[in-house]
C-alpha cells in the first residue's frame, strides 16, 4: 500500500526541481526527503527522478505517476473537506481559474459573496487568458468561454451569450466613411483578433432573411492580442474591428465608445462553461459554488 506522505513529499519534490526546496517547502530535512523519494521508487520498481548536482529531473514514468499523485492527493483533500463540511461547513481550499475579464466582471464579485457565505473555506482565484490544465494546476474549477474542445473533464453550461463586431467612431470615419454597411465591407475592414483564433478569420453568420453563411476576413488581422481586454482597448482607440463577447462591449456601446456593427446579423453564440476534473469524487465545495454561480448568472438581482 502506498505511502500518502510519500505521493506528498515526490510532488514537492517534482515542483521545487530539487530535494532542497522540497524539504523546505514541508518542513523536512532533506535526508527525509531522500530517504522517502528512494523507499517510493523501490516500493514501484521504477526510477521515478533523475539527479544530478543541482537539480533532479522527472522521468517518463515520472511524470506519469506525478499526474496520478496530483489526482489521487486531490481526490483525498475533496474527501475530508466533505467529511467535515457535514459538522462544519465548508472547509479547506477552493482553487479556481477564469480568464481576466469574466472573472473581474462576473467571477470574483461571486467568489466575495460565496466567500462571506463560507467563512472557513479559502478561496484562490487565477486570472489566466490561457486554458491552464486543471490537474496541473490543481484546480477544482475552471471557467471557460467559447466553443468548448474535447475534455476528459466534467462540464456545466452555466449560460449562453452573444459575440458582436464593433469599432470606434473614429476607425469608421477615417476608413469606411463613417459606418460599414454589409458583410462585404466587413470583411474587408481592419481586423483586430486573438491570437487564439485560426488565420484566417472565419465565422458562420446569420443574416437578417436567416440563411447561414461563411464570413471570411479576407486581409489578416492586423493586430493580434491574447486576451479580450487588449482587443476592447485597440478597439476603444480606433484600431480596428473586434469580434467581444456582448456582456463585455454592452457598456462601451451605451456610452457611443464603441458602435456594434450589422446588428441585425448574428455571429455564433458562444457558451461559458464550469469545467471540474472528473474524478469518482466531486467535493461539497465545488458543486456548492458552481450551484451558487449559476443561481447568481440566472437571477442576478435575486437576494442569495
């Protein structure tokens, strides 16, 4: 049987790149350290780190059994939160990743509130534009927006929303007299895009008489940024048009800093999703919260 101290003492070892900032980290001597990294690897009849001087390195198998200890120490954290949450609330860690802007706009003002409901619970919340692995990074919540890929992981539409083009007044004066006025000149027009997105840039659109048809940017964007904040920004100052999520350019288009452009046409709709590592056991803390995000998404001005 193995050893839960020993899956604990490998990972530390895995993360710090050395038996010394292992040791450090738990607050072992590094003999300890040693000692319990060899018993591990004679205990699987494997080499689990290579050493040199300086740093240790994780071999295939390695890595490979770092991914299941990730999993495996996660899983027995999710088991005792949920043991005492029976006597005592909501306890340990909720450790959640969103990109920047739906987390600033939507996210954390649920993690506060969710946060003053569960007084014994810490929260850790990641701004990333990146799909960081939810294994790796030991997260028990992603938020992710858009069409979602293939996952192993488990997935909660929490809602839909719409993706409109807009552009400054100014963009549009200086180079579209003034307003674009069909798909055509929209595509031609100075695109601003994610560098997420596949060149070139291609979307299915609805027209006003309902048929679907393939919009194609046809120059390159001209200017590539990897997060929806930095495309808002070049669009506010007369960069481009941008392709945003409608819940992030709503404000900009009341105030007249932004014009939606061809608003009787329909680009896709795009899902945001509450994706959790599927594993036998889902905690307390992480159904509780994607629960109360959903209930605060679907009636935002209801009392929770």
């Amino acid at each position: 049987m193995l050893n839960m101290q020993r899956l604990e003492i490998f990972v530390a070892v895995v993360e710090a790149g050395s038996f010394t900032g292992a040791a450090q980290t738990l607050g072992l001597t590094k003999a300890v350290v040693s000692f319990n990294i060899k018993q591990l690897e004679e205990k699987l009849g494997v080499s689990l780190l290579t050493r040199s001087t300086r740093k240790v390195a994780v071999t295939d198998a390695g890595e490979r059994f770092y991914l299941r200890c990730l999993q495996l120490l996660q899983d027995a954290e999710k088991i005792l939160d949920d043991v005492r949450s029976d006597h005592c609330g909501l306890h340990g860690i909720l450790r959640i990743t969103t990109t920047p802007e739906y987390g600033a706009n939507v996210v954390v003002p649920a993690l506060s509130a969710f946060a003053a409901l569960h007084p014994q619970l810490r929260i850790q919340h990641v701004s990333s534009s990146k799909n960081d692995d939810l294994i790796a990074g030991r997260f028990d919540v992603a938020i992710r927006l858009g069409q979602l890929a293939d996952s192993t992981h488990h997935a909660k539409l929490l809602e839909w929303f719409d993706i409109f083009p807009v552009a400054s007044t100014d963009y549009l004066t200086t180079h579209h007299d003034g307003t674009i006025a069909d798909l055509q000149q929209l595509q031609n027009a100075r695109w601003i895009a994610h560098s997420r997105l596949a060149a070139p840039l291609s979307w299915q659109v609805v027209t006003p008489a309902g048929d679907s048809v393939l919009f194609r940017a046809s120059p390159p964007a001209t200017i590539m940024a990897d997060s929806a904040a930095a495309l808002l920004a070049f669009a506010r100052s007369g960069a481009g048009v941008a392709l945003l999520p409608a819940w992030l350019v709503r404000e900009d288009i009341a105030s007249g800093a932004l014009i939606r452009l061809l608003p009787d046409h329909r680009f896709p709709r795009q899902g945001i999703y509450a994706l959790y590592p599927n594993t036998r056991h889902v905690s307390e803390k992480v159904r509780a919260f994607i629960d109360f995000l959903q209930r605060r998404i679907d009636a935002p001005d209801a009392p929770l």
